[in-house]
C-alpha cells in the first residue's frame, strides 16, 4: 500500500489557503478559517509523525515512476518529527494571528499566505529529491517575502530590502550547486545520490558541490559569517510573523544542512571541519550580539544565531550522541524561539514599545503572565530540567568524549552569554520600575483588549509551553525518538531502501536489440 | 560551443555579483536577474549539450538505441525561470516600494534597521 498519508501535512495547508481566499474579502471568516485549517494540519502531522516514530521509513513516488526518474517523498523520524513541530508551531501563530493582526493585513491576503508558508515548511521537510527542496524552498522564501514586507511600514521595507537580496542570492548558490552536482552525478534524488556520491572518485568536484550547499543553506540558517540580514530584518514584522520566522524559516536550513550532508558529503573530514569551525564562531558571535542589544526582537535574533551554532556543532561532530544533541537542540529550538517572539509581541501590547529602555514593571502589573515568560526564558537559557538543558548535556558530552574542546568550551560561554543576555531583558523588562514614555503609553493597548482576545492573544503562549515543558519533564521519550533519528541519519541503508527498494535497474536486458 | 557557453556564464555570474555590491537598489535588482540567468544557463550546459538527438525511443524498441540529449536540465531550467520571474518582479516592485517610502535608492542610507 501506498502511504498517501505522508503528503497529506502539505496537501491540507494548500487546500486551506485555496478554500481561505474565497473568502478574500471577510476577515472575521479567515481568521477561524486559518485555525481550523492549521488544527486539521497539526493532525494529520502528529499522525504522520507517531507513525514514523516506529522507526519504519515512508516513501511517495509521485505518479508511481519509481526513484530516482520521478518525484518523491520521504518521511523518516526526523521529518515526522519537524513536521510536527512546524504544525504546532504554526498552529500556535495562527491562534495568536486570529487575535492580533489587524483587519488592513487580513484583507491583504495574511493567512492565505501563512497557509502557503506552512506548506512550504512541510514540502522541504518531506522532499526526497533536491530539486523538490530547492522548489519548497522557494515557496517558502516567496512566502515569507509577502508577510515581511505585508503593511508596507518603512522599517519592514527596508528590512525586506536585505532579506530579499541575501535569500534571493542563497537561492541561486544552491541551485549553482544543483547544477555542478547533476553535472556530475546525473541525478536529483538524494537516496540515488548517496548510492553515487560514495561510489565516485571524483572527490574535488564533489567538494565543489558541498561548499556551494553549505553557503546556499548557511545563509538560509543564518550561520556565521552570513548570518547579516537576520537581525537587520527579523524585528520589523509584526510579532506573529517574526514568531514564525524566528521559530522555523532557520530551521529548515539547518534541517537541510543535516539531510543533504549526512547522505551526501559528510564522509568528508573537510566538511567536519569546516562545520565545527563555523558553529564556534556562531555560537560565540551570535551570543555577544545578543548582549549589546536593545530591542528585545533583536536581542532574539542574535539569539537564534548562537543556538544554530549548537545544531551545526552536533552535525560536525557526528557521532550518534551528538546527532541525538543537535536534533534534540533542534526540536527545542523550534517551540522556545516561536515562543520568545510570541511573547515580545504581548510584551508590546502591556508597554506599547520593544526597546527595553521604555520596559519596566511587568512583573509587578502582570505576576502570573511573567511567570509563564519566565519558563521559557530559563528554558531558552537551558536551566535544567526544562527543555533547554538535555540537548546541551548530550553535546557537552559527546564534545568531551571526542576531544573537540573548542566546542565544550563555546558551548558553557553560548550558554553563560545566553544566560547574561536573558538576565538583562528580565531585569529591563520585568523588574525595572516603569519608565513613562509618551509615544509608548500610547501605543499601550492591553487594556483596551476585551477577555477573549486577551486568552486567544495568551493561549498559543500556553501551549507552547506546555510542549516546551513536556520535553524538559519527558525528556527520556524525546531522546528515545532522537536516538532513533541519530542512527537513521548514521545509517543510510534505511532511507535508500525506503526509496529505491529495487537498487538494480529496471531495464531488462532481452529486451535491448 | 561549450567553451562559448562556459565563458557566457562566468561573465554572468561576474556582472551580477558586481551590480550586487554596488549601492545603487537598481543595480541590485539587475545584478539578481544577471545572477540567476548564470545559475540556469549553467544547469543547460552541464547537463550536455548535444544537437538535434531528441529523447524519443523509436516505435519498433524498448530502450534508447543511440545517445540522446537528457531533458531533465531543461525542464529544471523551465522550473527555475519560472520561479525567478515570480521572484524579480515581486523584488522590482519592492525596490520601488522601499524607494518610495525610504526616500533613498542608496543602500547605505538603509540602516536604521541595524542599529542597537
């Protein structure tokens, strides 16, 4: 039997937003809408994603022409569980989107195009074949172009200005490298590749390729040295949309980097290198950014710099602890960072500015609402035992066992950096007397909020946090999926024969004259 | 032929990264076009280049019995143009935008998005 379900979290966020723009004109309609069509999505993931969870790999070959000539689709442990996450994720922006984006946006085509984003996310997540990748992620880089510039203020076009230019510029590296690898190898779909790739002797070339994947993903990831136009950007949007860009669009080109490099190139000492030296500098770079910040998006921003360099880090080194570490960071980072931003944005409404100088007295006004934000920040922090602390245990560990010191060392600095960077903005925004400011008081409007968009505004919040909590206090059925993850991507065998169960050619040879 | 086309593409590629670290929004925009039309002829050319041997298999066989052009670079290259049409237009209109409301087309002046 075929396992149509696979395709299904993409196939619902199409039909969402197919099904939202005839209702182009009505809001009030498209906000429901949206949830309902996230809610429908969120569960056709999670019933992807348990299924993978057994450790059995799904593949869809479109039109039935069989791998590698035609399209494919490949759910392993790993995607199910990004796909999931996403879901979540955007469930979650949805509800706070329903709530919070004004009807000037909404009539401009807001969630259709969150729906669109959603299934790009999912599409990349699910591409067996790199060609496929490169097309979702244009339709996700399409997408995201619309909701960042969406509203037109002046500092969202002239952040849109320099993350237009640099993903546009990513885009055409990756597809360079597209083209040097089929010149190459004569294939697009990664299993056939991988089969390739380690057969050929033609190793130059091929690090010609993985060296234009790395700056065309690593720009996508933000990570050391091309990391520029994410603070310059991220913090333009409205919060909902930075939420979902923080929390997932770096995400799928570290997710990338791990797929792409753990079948094709990783062998390579060259590119281990390569990655644990840029995953230091990420990581330290990213951190002190983070502290010389005063807007608090920003101070997120440089944030999600430094915890890339975590993932990274676990991929170079590559043994099954620190895979376990970097895909455990990776789904932690997913939940925390959408979360961050979803709460910058409440934060916003309370005191009408991001600059933390015009914060102040949040814990005071608001004493149960800024424990929830606390939960998170120690969690984004890593304090143990939420979610934060087990992946930087297992990198820790398995950075000291494989004598990769430089990495121990970034990590405890990230970590205590990170750490200083959240006292700041706890300090600035929460415990600091209020600062009157007068542009800010006026754009102050929490209170003239009415209950129910007050728990709509809060809800996606709570969920989140509960997911982050679940993870810190279940930690060990985490680590059993991630482990099982860490040797899928060790072990390619698995994911080949999902793909190409006949490895032999089709052709029969009575029938060639 | 090929030698033509290896050099055509290397040019691109030079002319766009060029016009992209130039200050002026116009520039870039071109430098972006100039970029992409590299990335697409290149993905013709290493997919070989061959004349007038069309992929069809004659009626009488089953397999192919001669060399033939592959035509799946053509059909990437036909995916690509496409998708970077969507993406250049939809990058003119901001630039003009950005234009507009910024009051500048020097990307100098565009930086109070990156300050503390």
């Amino acid at each position: 039997m075929i396992p149509h379900f696979t395709i299904l979290p993409i196939l619902l966020p199409l039909l969402s937003a197919v099904v939202l723009m005839f209702f182009w004109s009505k809001p009030r309609n498209q906000r429901v809408l949206s949830v309902i069509g996230h809610g429908l999505t969120l569960m056709a993931s999670y019933y992807l994603a348990q299924k993978t969870f057994t450790g059995e790999i799904f593949s869809v070959q479109a039109g039935n022409w069989s791998a590698p000539f035609g399209i494919t689709f490949v759910a392993d442990a790993l995607s199910g569980m990004l796909v999931l996450l996403a879901s979540l994720a955007a469930f979650a922006v949805s509800i706070f989107s329903a709530a919070s984006i004004g009807n000037g946006r909404a009539s401009f085509g807001y969630f259709p195009i969150l729906q669109f984003l959603l299934m790009g996310l999912n599409g990349s997540f699910l591409a067996g074949d790199i060609f496929n990748l490169y097309v979702w992620f244009e339709v996700i880089i399409i997408s995201s172009f619309v909701l960042i510039t969406l509203g037109g203020e002046k500092a969202q076009l002239e952040g849109a200005v320099k993350y237009v230019t640099l993903n546009l510029l990513a885009s055409v590296i990756f597809l360079t490298g597209i083209a040097v690898l089929y010149g190459i190898m004569g294939s697009l779909n990664l299993a056939d590749l991988a089969v390739k790739i380690s057969a050929s002797p033609d190793k130059g070339l091929i690090n010609t390729a993985a060296i234009l994947f790395l700056v065309g993903f690593g720009i996508k990831s933000a990570i050391f040295p091309m990391y520029f136009w994410l603070p310059a950007s991220y913090h333009t949007p409205p919060a909902a949309v930075s939420a979902i860009f923080g929390g997932l669009l770096t995400k799928v080109g570290v997710y990338a980097l791990i797929r792409v490099f753990s079948l094709l190139f990783i062998e390579d000492p060259f590119i281990r290198d390569v990655f644990i030296v840029l995953a230091v500098l990420s990581m330290i770079t990213g951190a002190v950014g983070a502290i010389g910040q005063q807007n608090i998006r920003k101070v997120f921003s440089y944030l999600i710099i430094s915890h890339i360099g975590f993932m990274i880090a676990g991929l170079g080194m590559y043994s099954t602890l620190a895979l376990m570490g970097a895909v455990f960071y990776l789904f932690h980072d997913i939940l925390v960072k959408t979360n961050v931003f979803l709460i910058s944005g409440v934060i916003f409404k309370m005191r009408g500015s991001f600059r933390l100088e015009n914060l102040g007295g949040l814990y005071n006004k608001f004493p149960l609402i800024s424990i929830v934000f606390a939960i998170v920040m120690f969690s984004l922090v890593g304090t143990p035992p939420l979610s934060g602390f087990w992946p930087k245990l297992y990198l820790l560990q398995s950075s000291f066992t494989e004598g990769e010191l430089w990495i121990f060392g970034a990590i405890l600095l990230a970590s205590f950096l990170t750490l200083i960077a959240i006292v700041k903005v706890w300090l600035a925004a929460f415990w600091k007397k209020p600062v009157e400011n007068k542009i800010a008081m006026e754009r102050i409007v929490w209170h003239q909020l009415i209950p129910i968009e007050k728990f709509l505004i809060l809800l996606p919040i709570l969920i989140l946090t509960t997911a982050t909590l679940y993870i810190g206090f279940y930690a060990e059925n985490i680590s059993d999926i991630c482990k099982l993850i860490a040797e899928q991507i060790q072990d390619k065998s698995g994911y080949i024969e999902a793909v190409m169960p006949q490895i032999e050619t089709n052709i029969n040879p009575e029938n060639i004259p | 032929m090929e030698i033509l086309l290896a050099v055509t593409i290397g040019l691109l590629y030079a002319a766009g990264i060029f016009l992209i670290l130039r200050r002026s929004l116009v520039r870039l925009i071109i430098g972006l076009v100039l970029l992409g039309n590299g990335a697409n002829l290149l993905i013709f050319l290493l997919g070989r280049i061959s004349k007038g041997q069309p992929p069809i298999i004659p009626e009488e066989s089953k397999v192919f019995l001669d060399a033939y052009a592959d035509p799946i670079p053509q059909a990437l290259i036909l995916t690509a143009i496409v998708i970077s049409f969507g993406l250049q237009a939809y990058a003119i209109i901001l630039v003009k935008r950005a234009y507009r409301v910024v009051k500048t087309d020097d990307i100098d002046n565009m930086i109070t998005t990156d300050e503390v």
